[in-house]
C-alpha cells in the first residue's frame, strides 16, 4: 500500500522526523524578504498609484 498525503503531512508536523525540519525551512525561505524567490508584499502598481 502506498502513501498517503496524510502519511507526508503526518511527518512534517513529527519534530522527530527529517521531513519536520524540510518543511520548516521551506517555509522560513518562503517568508525571508532577502531570499530572491519571496513574493509576500507586492503591491500591484495600478493599486500603487491610486
């Protein structure tokens, strides 16, 4: 039987499993305003000049 997406969620929420310390720094990259892939805070230039 094969995985499911709750077996994958299962071991990124278990701080004892590699997978825990993947997601989390997935997730630090994600919101790191340095990293050059960050896209949190556009603002949609229409919207800026008004």
């Amino acid at each position: 039987m094969g995985r499911t997406p709750n077996d994958d969620r299962s071991d990124s929420m278990n701080p004892n499993n590699d997978a825990y310390d993947d997601a989390n720094d997935n997730r630090s990259n994600q919101l790191n305003p340095n990293n050059e892939r960050y896209q949190g805070d556009q603002v949609d230039q229409a919207e800026a000049k008004d």
